[in-house]
C-alpha cells in the first residue's frame, strides 16, 4: 500500500514540497504518480518520492562512472 499524506493536512516537513506547490503541480499535471487526486482530496505519495531519488542517484553515480572511465574525472 502507498505511503500517502494528504496534502492538506500534511505539517511543515513532511512533505518535500510547499502545499502551494503541490497544487500548482496537479493542476499543471506535474508528477501524476506522485501527485493524486483520490475523491476530492489530493495526496502525495512518499513511496513514489524516494523512488525518484533513487533514481535519480543511479542516473548521477553511472554519469561520474562514466566520466572517470573516459580520464575527465579526477578523484
């Protein structure tokens, strides 16, 4: 089960975003699988969140990989 807060209710910190932020986000159909709309509530998923560090750690750490590989990276 997704790790959901809503927005609305959610207290300073516990989401990566302001609240305004959230809302401009959904409206401009920015991050849908983080950002949704469940009835009339709108939720932001934690789970779908840490998925995208995640992600975007591996593309950091493979493109430093690959720079030291070639010799334009020094330690």
């Amino acid at each position: 089960m997704p790790n959901l807060v809503e927005i609305r209710k959610a207290t300073p910190g516990e989401i990566p975003f302001t609240r305004n932020t959230c809302y401009k986000f959904h409206s401009q159909k920015k991050y849908p699988q983080m950002i949704l709309r469940v009835g009339n509530k709108l939720f932001f998923d934690l789970d779908e969140w840490q998925k995208m560090i995640a992600h975007a750690r591996n593309i950091q750490v493979d493109e430093a990989k690959e720079l030291r590989k070639q010799g334009r990276c020094h330690d």
